[in-house]
C-alpha cells in the first residue's frame, strides 16, 4: 500500500528465544499505532526488523510497497527509525550533527540548507542550534533525534520510546509534533510505556506480548475482541446490593462488583443478549436509572490482553 | 552562512560525510591538539639540544643525528597516535550507539572505512607538515642525502596508511566494550613495536645510505611498500566486512583477496627465483604472505556457520558453479575448506614457479616442502583450532575471546613446550627447537633435516584438522547447494505468481 508500513508474518529467533513471532500488522498513512507491551515483549526488535537493522528469519515487512529485505537500501530512504538509545558524537553541535546526516541521505547543497532550517524549526531548537550534543538535556536530545529523523522525508515514521524521560510539558509537545506528522499523511507506529499518553494521540493500538500480538485495532474494538467482553455499569433506586445480588443470578455477567452507588460487571453475551437482559432488569422492579457501557481505557485493554509475566 | 561559489558547494557537497565529521570531531578533540602540541614542544626541545651540543658530535653525524631523533618523534606521531586515534574513531561508533544511525542513512561500509581514513591520514598530513621545516633543517646540516630522505619518508607513509587501516580494522572486530579494550592493549603493544621496527628501518638507512643503491636493498625496500600495501588492503576489506550489515555477506571481499595474496606471493617468489637464481625467495614470499593470511583464516575460519538469509539469495545458477563458490561464501565451515585450498595452491603454484622459471627438473625442492610446512603450521594454527571450537562456540563476546585465544596461542605454543623442556633437563639451547615452533622446524626444514617426529607431529595436526573440520565442511557444502535449490525453485514459481 503506498505509504504505508505493512508487516507480515515476521519472525525472528535469538537462539532458542522467539523474540517476535508471526506478527503481523498495517499502519496506513495518517494512522499512528500505538505499540504497547510489557519489557522484553519484542517491541524494539519488531521495530528493528522494520528499519532494516535486523533481518527477519521469516516474514517481511513493506515500506510504502518496498520490501525491506530484498531492497534494504531503497527501503532505508522511506523510513525515519529512532531508536530507543540513540547516539551523540562528542565535540559536535546540533547543527553540524543534523548537517551530517543530511550529507550521509545525500542532500546536497541548498536543499540540505532548507532540509536542517525545516526540521531545526519544526522540532524548535533553532535557539540551541550552536550547542554541542554533550551538553544537551534528555528532552532537547530527543527532539535533537527527532529532527535527525525527519531529515529526509520520510513516508513512515518508526519511533521507539520517543517520550522515555521527557518532562509533561515537553511530552504535551512531542504528542503535537507527532499528531502534526500524522496530519502530513505520515505512517506512524510509536513505542511506549505511558499509556494514558498513548490513547491521547494513537488511533490504532497493537499489544504484543512475549513476540506474539494479542490484539490489534482501535481501542474500543480490542477491547471488545478481547473475549466479547463487554463491560457495563448499571445504577437502580433499590440500592446496589439488590442490584449485585440480582444481576449475579442472570446469564452472562461475571466479575459484577459494586463501585460507587451503582453495580460494574462484564457482559459476555451478544447484543440480542443484552436487550434481553435489560428488559429482565427493568422488569424486575429495582427502579433501574442507569445502565451504559463503560468505556474502557487502555490500561484496561493492556491488563486484559498481557499477563504480566515477563520474557 | 555566507554563500561560497558554485563549485565551492558542489565540491563540499562531494565531500565524504563521514570525513566532515571525523576531522571536525578529531581536531576539535583533545587527543589531537595535546599530542600534536606535545609532539612539537619535544621535537624542538630535541632539535635545540642536539644544535647546541654540535661540537661534540662530528660534522657529518650531527645531520644524521639530528634528522634521526626529530624522526623518531615524528614517528610517534604518525606511527602510534595516528593509527590509534583512527582505532578510538572506530571504536566510537559502537560507543556512542551511532553505528544502527549510520546504518539507516544508507552510508555504505567504503564511505565509513574512507572517511576514517582520509581523517587520520589529514592528521597525519598535519604532523608531517609541522615538522618539515626540521627535516630541511638536518638535510642543510649535511651528512643526509635527499634520497635517503625520500624513501624513509614513502616508507613512513605507507606504514602509516597501513597502520591506520589496521586499527580501524582492529576496532571494528569487536563491538563488545571489554574486548575492545583487549584488542586496544594489543593493537597498542603493536604500535609501540611498529614505532621501534620504523626507527631502526630508518636508522639502517640514514647511516648507511648505500644500501639503497644495491639491487638488495632496493627489492627489500619495494617488499617493504608491498607488505605495507597487501596489510593495508587486508585490513581494508576486514573493516568493510564488519562495517556492512551483520546480515550481509561480510565474507567474501576478504576470501577472494585472501587467495589473490597467495597467488601473488608465488608471482613474486618465481620472479626472485628468476632474478636471483635463489630458491628460498619462494619460500621468504610464502612466510610474508602466510604472516597475513593468518588473520583472514583466523577471522573467516571463526565465523558463525550459517550462510544468511541475504547470501542465500544471490548465487550462480549451475551445480558446479554453486560448489566452486561455496568457499568464497560466508560461515566457517566453507572458509576451512577455502584455507585447505588456499595451502594446496600455495604450494602447487610453488613447485610450478621453481619447475618452470628456474627450469629444474619437477621434483619436490626444500623450499616447496618448506612452503608446505609453512601452510600446514598456519593450518594447525588457525583451522585447527576454530574447527574444534565450532563444536562449542556460539555467542558472539565468546568468538571474540576465542579469536583473541587463538592469536595468543602461538607464542604459548611455541613457549610451554621449550620451558617443559628446560624444566625435564634437556639444554637450553635445544629447548625451543620443538614440533610445535614453526620458526624451528621450518629453519631445520631450509638448513637441516627435522626429525621424523616433526614431520609426524605435524602430520597429525594437518589430519586433525581435516577430521574436526569434516562435519562443517560437508555441512557448509550442502547449505550452499540447498540455497541454490530453493532460488531454482522460487524463480520457477515466480512467473506463475
Ligand atoms: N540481539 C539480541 N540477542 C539476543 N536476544 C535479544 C536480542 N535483542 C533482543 N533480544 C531479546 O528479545 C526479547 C525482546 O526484546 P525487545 O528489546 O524487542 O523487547 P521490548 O519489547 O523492546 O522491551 P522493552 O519494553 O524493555 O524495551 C527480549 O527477551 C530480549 O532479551
Ligand atoms: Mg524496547
């Protein structure tokens, strides 16, 4: 698909560890996925496969149509990878550090000038332009890699642990800078541990865990695949107890639990179920006066999906 | 920014990207700016006290004297601190976590290797420049001719290019941090001992300068350019290996200069044997060459077994083919096969070069069965032991140490059995004359006879070597005739998909 990054069925083997097994998933342009999973699970080296740094032993992965391991190099001019450690040449400044690695894409000459003005003033360190890298702060380096990623253009955005060490305020603007990526038809599949953040910009999600994905879509509708869980929260005059103790005698609800005045539960039936189940609440004579889904978050989805046991 | 010319940009736009950067990086650094002022500061503080001791030494020394001592500063500088700032370059890349960004920017392996280079070699530019006016200055103290100057002066070059490409090689072999400082102390001791060789080299040849006007002289000062040459171009392709993607094929470039050093060392050694009637120049060629191919064996005869994803894909179409080439791909198994060949070449292009060139009868000379001897020693060396440890060796800190093993095992090996030796009471003097010292035996081999033990010891090594290797070389024969299978089989397909 143009511009977007499409992985299929890739695999690869450290030994006698499967670190990413037969994953498989699609950023389209203007997507950002939010890419989620506990430590170890193989997020870096999916990302890794994707910027052609490591080779699958089985699968691949296209770039705006290309495939990385069979045309690696074409691949590499399509895709801005930034690591989770990156690194700093000593006795350089942001502007000579972003000066060479235009000349290393080969942009030449007036071009490499307006390339370094364009992402110097995107990512705000026009000020600090003149300062060596040693002496930068974990934010200023991160948008200093940031900027080294967006050099040359590229259609597909890769960025592993992009908010790792970054103060709130800096944080708010990294999300702004991504969703503004996004805006240009950008393909972006992003790395993280702070969820809360991750729902703010992602459209998408993926969750893996120990190599294998355990769901893949927007929020609502993983949280839905997870088992047809659905989860509900209902309120009623008569009281919660009453509520808990009556609900707990219907088909499909489990986990029902008082929280606040009213009763949450997960539903697993299917709609028809749930209309059903309904009517049987209403004509029970609680004096029902709440009952809605609740939505879920995606530390709910993340919790449901992994188990916490770590690779 | 002030707009240069057209040309101006165009020019810098040509620039390595990687040289802008080192030599921005290196003169900026404090590396470079304290040794080159240190450097400077001793180099006149010697030259002041060797012009003000002038009466005490004779009027021709002092001109020899002097050009001697502001060399071997000179030296330091462009022997040791040189080579070793391009190893620190290198060895930055992995430090700093900047070789995957490298890597993505789609700069190719040569541009790295280069822009390292031409950087130390800027450097090095810069040291001889600072001390030219010294140089004229001895010159004009009489007693050292401009030759002599010339040629010191080339070969100090060419050891420097050499020495650089070396330590850049040197630091892209390990990207583990502790081995890397292994390989630092080594490389370090090496140039301390390049710096004593290049001194004396260039003393020999100050002091007396007429050994440059004997055709002696002059092929050991052309071997000298072409050791330093071949060293330089080995190291090269070593470097670009490690410098290109670990999935691709690393191996290749390396092999197939492997066996043109062979070829070229039996090249040499006939043409000495015509010029000089002497058949031990085949013999001295094969020991320079075996010198080095000792590091590409040790290197390739080490690696990992497996052909890759990348060099599976590409290969020749026919069966024979496939098997003619299958030494020249990755993995260790196929490279102790290439180093079987590479011993039976050297030695079948030997007797080739005495037979014809020297028009003697096709009988086994001395210093066939030297060269023989020779490669079976580098055999028992380097296949030997990476065949055993193929069985056992798996991550990749652990090939490191096992290549690091391997180079220290020769002076052990040479070692222990004379101090056995010592230590059970034979003399002293036959101590270190033992089978497992290649210098001994292939000296007994020119100017004696060695014993039947020798020969058996040897013997066994050699058969050793075939056995353990056996596996992986058969191994490594079928994976290559899988590979060419499955792209037969996937270019079939791939009309009908
Ligand atoms: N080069 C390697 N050699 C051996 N094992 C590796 C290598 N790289 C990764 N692994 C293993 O693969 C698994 C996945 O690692 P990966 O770095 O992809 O996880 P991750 O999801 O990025 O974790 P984190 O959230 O901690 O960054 C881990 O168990 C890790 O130990
Ligand atoms: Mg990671």
């Amino acid at each position: 698909m143009k511009g977007a990054l499409e992985v299929r069925a890739i695999t690869k083997r450290f030994g006698a560890l499967t670190a990413v097994d037969a994953v498989s998933f699609t950023v389209a342009p203007g997507e950002i996925m939010g890419f989620i999973g506990p430590n170890g699970a193989g997020k870096t080296t999916t990302m890794r496969i994707c910027s052609t740094l490591e080779l699958p032993d089985s699968g691949d992965v296209r770039v705006d149509g290309i495939s990385v391991t069979e045309h690696p190099r074409e691949a590499r001019a399509r895709i801005g990878f930034m690591p989770d450690s990156y690194g700093a040449y000593a006795n350089t400044t942001i502007h000579e550090y972003l000066d060479f690695f235009a000349r290393a894409y080969g942009i030449r000459g007036d071009a490499r000038r307006s390339v370094l003005e364009r992402v110097i003033e995107f990512t705000s360190l026009g000020d600090l332009r003149e300062k060596h890298i040693d002496a930068l702060s974990k934010g200023m380096k991160q948008r200093l890699c940031l900027a080294k990623t967006l050099l040359h253009d590229p259609a597909v955005l890769i960025l592993d642990e992009p908010a790792a060490g970054l103060d709130p305020r800096a944080r708010v603007e990294l999300r702004e800078l991504v969703k503004a990526l996004a805006g240009m038809g950008k393909s972006i599949l992003i790395s993280s541990h702070i969820l809360t953040e991750l729902a703010e910009m992602c459209t998408t999600v993926t969750v893996i865990e120990r190599g294998t994905v355990r769901g893949s879509g927007s929020v609502e509708s993983i949280a839905r695949g997870v088992s047809g869980i659905q989860r509900i929260y209902a309120r009623s005059i008569a009281g919660a107890e009453r509520l808990e103790r009556a609900l707990l005698e219907l088909p499909f609800v489990k986990n029902a639990h008082i929280e606040r005045e009213g009763v949450a539960f997960d539903f697993e039936g299917d709609e028809a179920a749930a209309a059903s189940l309904l009517a049987t609440l209403a004509g029970a004579g609680l004096g029902l006066c709440e009952f809605a889904p609740k939505t879920v978050d995606l530390e709910d989805v993340f919790l449901s999906l992994t188990e916490g046991r770590l690779q | 920014m002030n707009a240069p010319a057209t040309t101006g940009v165009r020019l810098e736009d040509r620039v390595n990207p990687i040289l802008v950067k080192e030599v921005r990086q290196a003169l900026r650094g404090k590396y470079f700016r304290v040794l080159f002022w240190i450097t400077l500061l001793v180099g006149t503080l010697i030259g002041v006290g060797i012009v003000s001791a002038i009466d005490e030494i004779s009027f021709v020394e002092t001109g020899r004297v002097f050009f001697m001592a502001i060399f071997g500063v000179l030296s330091a500088a462009v022997h040791c601190f040189v080579p070793f700032s391009a190893f620190l370059a290198t060895s930055a890349e992995w430090d700093e976590n900047t070789y995957d960004l490298l890597i993505i920017s789609n700069l190719r392996p040569r541009q790295i290797v280069q822009g390292k280079l031409l950087s130390a070699l800027i450097q090095a530019l810069l040291y001889y420049s600072a001390f030219g006016p010294f140089l004229v200055f001895a010159f004009l103290l009489n007693g050292i001719d401009l030759g002599s100057v010339g040629v010191i002066l080339a070969g100090s070059v060419a050891t420097s290019v050499a020495l650089t490409f070396v330590g850049i090689a040197a630091s892209s072999l390990a990207t583990n941090k502790v081995m890397r400082v292994v390989l630092m102390a080594l490389f370090g001791a090496g140039l301390i001992a390049a710096w004593g060789m290049s001194m004396g080299l260039a003393a020999g040849i100050t002091f007396e300068p007429q050994v440059l006007s004997s055709i002696e002289g002059q092929v050991a000062f052309v071997a000298y350019l072409t050791v330093a040459v071949v060293v330089a171009l080995l190291a090269q392709s070593i470097a670009l290996g490690r410098f290109a993607h670990e999935e691709e094929n690393r191996s290749t470039p390396l092999r197939v200069m492997s066996t043109v050093l062979v070829l070229f060392a039996s090249a040499w050694g006939a043409w000495l044997v015509q010029q000089f009637g002497d058949s031990e120049s085949i013999f001295a060629c094969h020991s320079g060459a075996a010198a080095l191919l000792f590091f590409p064996w040790l290197i390739s005869s080490t690696e990992p077994e497996e052909l890759g994803r990348r060099a599976s894909a590409v290969g020749p179409k026919g069966t024979l083919a496939t098997l003619l080439s299958a030494p020249f791909l990755p993995g260790g198994g196929r490279a102790a096969t290439l180093c079987f060949l590479q011993a039976l070449l050297a030695v079948v292009t030997s007797q080739i070069a005495l037979g014809f060139t020297a028009s003697r009868a096709l009988r086994l000379d001395n210093s066939v069965l030297a060269v023989a001897a020779l490669y079976a020693y580098l055999l028992a060396y380097t296949v030997l032991p990476a065949g055993v440890a193929a069985y056992f060796v798996q991550r990749r800190s652990a090939r490191v140490l096992l290549r690091i093993l391997m180079v220290v095992a020769i002076p052990v090996g040479i070692v222990i059995p004379a101090m056995l030796s010592m230590f059970f009471g034979s003399g002293p003097g036959s101590a270190l004359s033992h089978p497992l010292n290649p210098f001994s035996t292939l000296y007994d081999i020119q100017f004696g006879a060695p014993s039947p033990f020798t020969y058996a010891v040897l013997g066994l090594a050699l058969l050793l070597a075939l056995l353990v290797n056996a596996p992986r070389v058969f191994a490594g024969l079928r994976e290559v005739l899988r590979a060419r299978a499955s792209r037969v089989q996937q270019a079939e397909d791939a009309p009908r998909a």
